[in-house]
C-alpha cells in the first residue's frame, strides 16, 4: 500500500500557482469569436488565467499590416478589438509576435490552413518599423503602465523548419531588430525568446544577446512528452510509451540552470503534441496535469498550458465534440477531466508541505490554508507502462482533529464527460438535451471521507483509480 505522510509545522515551500500566469490558443482571428471569448471569461473566473497567448497576431487575416496599392497599410482595429475583450475581464495579452505580414515577408512558405507566413522579412528595418508602431499604438491607446504588464514574445518555434524557414542566425537578427523598436518606445516593455521548441537554443539566445548587448527580459520555450509537432496520424502511443514518466520535469530543471536567473516561461505544453490525441479528452491528461504542474513548482514563473479551448483550427474546424483535441473545453464548453484538474489546482492554497513517501506511480502533495489542509493525489503511468488502482494511506501529522473531510475525484467514473458521450453513441452533433447532460456528468462532487483521528495523528485512506486525480481536503475546527 503506498504511504505518504506530512506534518503540519514543518516550514512550507512557496506554491506561486505559476501555471495560472498564462493559457494558450489558437491564432488571433478567433478572439474575435463571442464563443472564445465566453469560455476564456469562465477560464479566467474558474481556473485564475491572467494571460492568454496565441499564433498569428501579424497574419494578414488580422488586417495589421497589408500593401495596399503598393503602400503600407497598418491597421490595429482587430488587434485592438482583441486587447480590449481581455483586458474587460480582467486579463491580458502574452502578446506572440508572429507571423510575417505577407507585404513583408521574403517568400511564400506557410504554415497551417490559415497560411501563417513563415518566411524571414525582405527588410528588417520594415518589420523594426511594425513593431514600434504597434508598441507605440499601445502604449498611446492602455497607457504605458499598463503596457509594461504585457509580455512581447518574438515569433514561435523558430528551430523547426514548420515555423521559420531562416536560419537561426535569422531568427537572431530578428530578436535584435524586435527588441530595440520596441525598446525605444519604453525600455520597461519586457521582451524575450527564444520561444522555441524542445528546450532548445538557449544557450546560444543568451549568448548572441549577451555578445550584441541586447535585453532580454524572459526566456521561453515548448515542451511535451511526445515530438514538438504532432501530426494526426502520428504514433502518439509509441512516443508517449518510450518517453520517461517525470520527463518535463527533468527539462525545467535543466531549462532553469541555462537560463542565467532569467525568468522562464514555457508558453507550450501538453500531454502530447498531437492535435486529435484522445487521451486529452480523458482523466489521464488530468493526472498528468496534476502531477507535472505541481512537479515544476520553484522552476517556471510560467507555465502556459496549450490550450484552453477546442475552438482551434490550425488543420481544420472540428465538429465531433470529443475529437482528442488540445482544449480543457469541448467547442461546447464542456469541461474535459484536465479543466477539472486545474479546477482543483486553483483552489490549492499558497504554503506546500514536504511529503514524505514514494510510490512507482501514486503521488501526493500537500498545500496548507489557514485553517485547512488539501491533500492531492495522482496516479498516473505513461502507456504501456504498469499501473493498477491502490489504496493510498496518508497521515497528516500535529494537526488539530478535523472538523469534516471530503474528497473530490477526477476519473474514469467521475467528472468524465467523454465517457457520457461514448455511451450516447459518440454523436458528432449534440442535441441540447445531450449537452445539458454532459455538463452535468462533467461536474467534480464533494463526497465525504472516511477518517481517524489520534494523538494528533489525522489518518485516512482512499482509493486511487489509474489515472486519477483525488484531492482531500482536511478542514479544521
């Protein structure tokens, strides 16, 4: 039986809920949805995002930059109609500076079916001239205090042939023209990058920078377990099944010792990068949530989950509701077992108890409120790897004798809207009755749990299905 235990005078770690800073999504133009915009509103007020970061802010279809009768034609209005959505309800833009303005670009190579260009510009002092009249746009339309609060990040993976079709040499050149215009608007805009995928280049961002004496006020990047661009037809189980149970974990510690103090954000991750992944639909992307967020405590200032919503186009539009895409919500809006892991992650407090025990695939955290204590557990294996439910014992103690214990669970047979919808027969269109019944079946409960209490000693024990996500909370008198 694993056996974990806490005591609660022991001196708490700091939780800085870092993975609430910001939420990825699609591309620009479907902020403009009152679809998208409703589900990032109940993201915000649920789950506690404060960011939201997406592709193609500078793709033609946004309208910010196109030639027109052989002239530039600069135009923020649907920028701006993004910006000011967010900022109505509280939030802000991780603003993505990406992709080329096709009156700009050098070549005609795109990316996704909404042909973001993916080509270097013909003249670096023109892309310099977007980017300063943007920042200034800003500035002049929130004020610059609110504008130092944004975070500019330059372009998206540009180590992968798929989204940069320069050299790095390239891409370094554009980090130096980005930043000096949009430091000369305001040195207090924070700009960063390399925003690449893999964990990769690093060292050598940090050291060109550091060469040519630019600032650089955060270093991002992308991880998952699986290759950093899924394809749909891709072998999802095979490079999940060889990856390593802990493997982003081992990449933010080694992301945090190159990144010279500098704050790291990841603003990409999942459970794989594969875009039609069934397991993103099901409580192993909520164990695997639980456990790799709280795994990289200490390590991130950031750590940008890709993405909150399945109104995502990137190949095509979806209609099936559960089609294994990215979202923690359906098109619908209907919670996935992931949105409910970070439902009970929001509610976590902000002092982490040391834990001691160990298991092959149970485990458990401990996080203190004033007069409560959650204790989460995870039980979680990659595919093809061994794991079977357990009975998880834990022992909370110095503690006071409770008040009342309950538990919540995210599994197979609880908060599992895709299961629902599998016994209605996967239907690709939903009725309302349909709908109104898998956001029922979505729902967490809050059952009470058995428990003892001794010497100061709070003992209890529960059931922890595979992959699973229980969350115990010790309320005290």
């Amino acid at each position: 039986m694993p056996d974990f235990s806490c005591r609660l005078s022991e001196t708490t770690t700091p939780l800085t809920h870092f993975w609430e800073h910001t939420v990825g999504s699609d591309h620009a133009p479907v902020a403009l949805r009152a679809d998208w915009q409703a589900q990032l509103r109940r993201c915000h007020e649920d789950l506690g995002f404060r960011y939201v970061r997406f592709h193609g802010l500078l793709s033609d279809d946004m309208g910010t930059l196109i030639d027109h009768d052989g002239k530039p034609l600069y135009s923020f209005f649907n920028a701006d109609q993004v910006v000011d959505f967010l900022l109505s309800v509280g939030m802000r833009p991780f603003v993505e500076l990406s992709f080329m303005p096709e009156a700009l670009a050098s070549g005609y190579k795109t990316v996704f079916h909404y042909k973001g260009n993916i080509t270097p510009p013909k003249d670096y002092k023109q892309w310099a001239t977007l980017m300063n009249r943007l920042a200034r746009h800003w500035v002049e339309r929130y004020g610059v205090e609110e504008v130092r609060e944004w975070f500019f990040e330059v372009w998206n993976e540009p180590n992968l042939p798929a989204f940069w079709k320069g050299t790095q040499a390239d891409y370094f050149k554009l980090y130096r023209h980005t930043v000096e215009a949009i430091k000369s608007v305001d040195p207090a805009l924070k700009v960063g990058g390399p925003a690449t995928a893999k964990n990769e280049w690093i060292e050598e961002f940090l050291e060109f920078c550091e060469k040519k004496k630019l600032p650089v006020d955060f270093v991002s990047t992308h991880h998952y377990p699986t290759d950093a661009l899924g394809n749909e037809g891709d072998d999802t189980e095979t490079q999940l099944a060889t990856s390593r149970r802990a493997v982003l974990r081992e990449q933010a510690q080694d992301t945090f010792r190159r990144a010279r103090g500098k704050p790291v954000f990841y603003t990409e991750w999942n459970a794989s990068s594969n875009p039609r992944d069934a397991r993103h639909d099901e409580p192993y992307a909520a164990a695997f949530v639980a456990k790799t967020i709280l795994e990289a405590n200490g390590l991130v200032e950031g750590y940008s989950f890709w993405t909150f919503t399945d109104i995502f186009e990137e190949n095509y539009f979806p209609s099936v509701p559960f089609h294994g895409g990215f979202g923690l919500l359906t098109l619908h809006g209907v919670p996935k077992p992931a949105y409910r892991a970070f439902e009970l992650l929001h509610r976590l407090g902000t002092e982490q108890l040391l834990v001691d025990g160990i298991h092959e695939t149970v485990s458990v955290w401990a996080v203190r409120q004033e007069t409560s204590v959650t204790v989460l557990a995870t039980n979680h294996a990659l595919p093809r790897h061994s794991i079977k439910g357990e009975t998880v014992d834990v022992r909370i103690s110095e503690a006071r004798e409770p008040r009342h214990v309950h538990v919540e669970r995210i599994d197979e047979a609880h908060a599992n809207p895709q299961r629902a919808w599998r016994e209605m027969g996967a239907p690709e269109y939903l009725s309302a009755l349909q709908l109104e019944h898998l956001h029922a079946v979505s729902r967490m409960a809050r059952e009470p749990l058995p428990w003892k209490y001794d010497n100061g000693v709070v003992h209890v024990e529960i059931e922890v299905p595979p992959h699973a996500v229980a969350a115990i909370t010790v309320v005290f008198a």
